[in-house]
C-alpha cells in the first residue's frame, strides 16, 4: 500500500519542482550556461540551503549537467522539459 505523506509533503515537493524550473529558465536566459556558485547565491541569498538538493536533481536526471570548469549547462533534455507543462504539474 503506497503511503500518503499529506499536504506539508506536498507542498515541500510542489516548491522544490518550482525552483528546478526556475533554475532551469535561468540558465536559458543565460544562453544555457551559468556558473554553479553564482546559481546557488541567486538562488539561496540567505543560504537556507534550498538551493543544494533542487540542482543535485535537476543533475540526476540529465536536465542539467555540471562542467569541467564550474558551470552549470542547461541540456537539450533540460530544455525541452522546461517547455513541457505538464512536467512542473
């Protein structure tokens, strides 16, 4: 029997898969690449911590790839997800 985790699980999921996608149109906006350090401070000002688990996703599965020299490169995959609504539901 799958397990319900309620609506404060729910909710902690909903935001993370927004800030994914905020970072991914981010990295659009600056032609596909950004520096990792400079996505994090954007993103986390305040260093909650965010920021960290919603990159290692959007890294896991192939949205967005990390390069030899610190930069975050937005992936066709990545791209075409950022465009599919049905994906941030």
């Amino acid at each position: 029997m799958a397990k319900h985790y309620g609506p404060k699980y729910e909710k902690k999921h909903r935001k993370m898969k927004l800030l994914e996608r905020d970072v991914l149109r981010y990295l659009k906006d600056h032609s596909g690449f950004a520096d990792y350090n400079a996505v994090y401070v954007y993103f986390d000002p305040h260093r909650t911590g965010d920021i960290g688990p919603a990159i290692q996703e959007l890294l896991q599965w192939d949205l967005a790839k990390q390069t030899t020299d610190g930069k975050l490169e937005l992936t066709d995959y990545g791209s075409k997800k950022l465009d599919d609504p049905d994906y941030w539901k």
